[in-house]
C-alpha cells in the first residue's frame, strides 16, 4: 500500500467510504452479535471490493476494518472452544475440576469482556480517522487479506 498518503489525497468521498468500512463493520458485528464477526467482514470487504481500484485510501481503511473483524471472530472462536474445554473438564471429573475451572472460566470471561471492549473502541477510533484523512492500524490483528 502505499504509505505517502495523506489527508490532502483523500478526497472526502474517499474519507466517508473509509470511514462508513469502519462503521458497517461495526454495526453489522453488533447487529448480529460481535462473536459472529463475519457480518463486519462482509460488510468491510463489500466497500473494498468496490473501492479497491479507484479509491486506495478507501481500501486501505477497508482491508484494515476486514482483517480486524475476521482476527475478533477467529479470537471468538477461540474463546468458544476453551470454553467448551472448561466445561469439559468440569463434567469430566465430576466437578472436581471445577476448583481449577472456576478461575480459569473467570479468566476467560473477563479476557472476553476486553476483547470485546476493544473491538468496540478500536472500530470507533478507526472511524474518525479515516474520516479525518489519517491512516490507521488495528491493534492485535491477524493482516490475511
């Protein structure tokens, strides 16, 4: 990508694409609940499919909000199965486990409640930077596309 872009290149047309990637995503996520992080991926990559050849400040911010969308979903996925391997081990011992899943069932949720907060904060900030002009990187993303 290339990575002399700048708030004077963006046009504004190519600042509301990027940001509405952003906010699509988003809404998209929660519309269908952020562990089904796949809608903001099919939201995200519609605008990059469509911006990708004429509007590169747009598809940037575009690739960027499907890459984090898919990395929340693959981190949710995840979540889902140590889940299910907690409450594996619960059934399995016949709730001795429990003294050791217990904390490590809290752990999780909590680990769940930052992901998700993060998501949330990062998309906003992510929004009002492209609208901005300025470019954006997401924190603890897997970059596949």
């Amino acid at each position: 990508m290339n990575a002399t872009l700048h708030r004077e290149d963006a046009t504004l047309a190519d600042r509301q694409w990027a940001a509405g990637a952003h906010v699509a995503a988003l809404a998209l996520a929660l519309l269908t609940s952020w562990t089904a992080g796949f809608a903001g991926m099919l939201a995200a990559g519609v605008v990059y499919l469509l911006k990708r050849d004429d509007a590169p400040f747009a598809a940037e911010h575009a690739r960027e909000a499907f890459n984090f969308n898919l990395s929340m979903f693959l981190y949710a996925c995840g979540v889902c199965v140590l889940g299910f391997l907690l409450l594996g081990a619960t059934v399995l011992t016949l709730g001795i486990g429990l003294i050791v899943t217990l904390p490590a069932g809290l752990m999780l949720l909590v680990a769940v409640a930052a992901i998700a907060v993060m998501w949330l904060v990062c998309s906003i900030v992510a929004a009002i930077r492209a609208w901005n002009g300025e470019h954006y990187r997401y924190p603890l993303t897997l970059r596949l596309l």
